[in-house]
C-alpha cells in the first residue's frame, strides 16, 4: 500500500491511465478485425474503406504511445496487402 499522500495519489493515476490505454487497444484491436472481417467477406471497395478509418486509429494511438510507431506500420502494411491480394 502506498504510504505517503504523493505515492497513494499516483497510485490513483495509475489506474485511471491503465483503464485509458486498454480501451485505446480495445480500438486498435476492433479497428484491425473489422478491416480483417470486410476482407473474409469479399468486399474489396468496402475493405479500403475500412481501411482508411482504420489506418487513423492506429496512427493515432501510436501518437499516443500506446504502441510502438513500428508495430503500428506493421499492422498497416499487412492489411494493405490483404487487400492487395483480393484482386
């Protein structure tokens, strides 16, 4: 248990910051299955659609910190090529 008024403070921080960062990857992982969903189901203008929505939530919690820029590119590149490879 914390033990001064800073440490139990922080504390409380903490938790509030833990529940903000899941529900962020709560969103990246939703974002990637709705793109992974629309390209199952055959639909490749709707896919780049999704696409597009998805590319600005994984950039914007790579922003965040949330996830490293890198595995947000890598998210990136392999949707695109599913996408690619439809045709």
């Amino acid at each position: 248990m914390a033990n001064s008024a800073q440490a139990r403070k922080r504390a409380r921080q903490a938790l509030k910051l833990r529940a903000h960062n899941a529900s962020l990857r709560t969103a990246f992982r939703t974002a990637v299955k709705k793109v992974l969903k629309s390209v199952e189901a055959g639909d490749k203008a709707a896919a780049q659609t999704v696409y597009r929505d998805t590319v600005k939530v994984l950039d914007r919690i790579a922003d965040k910190g949330v996830f490293h820029k890198n595995k947000a590119a890598r998210h990136k590149s392999r949707l695109s090529a599913k996408i690619k490879a439809m045709a």
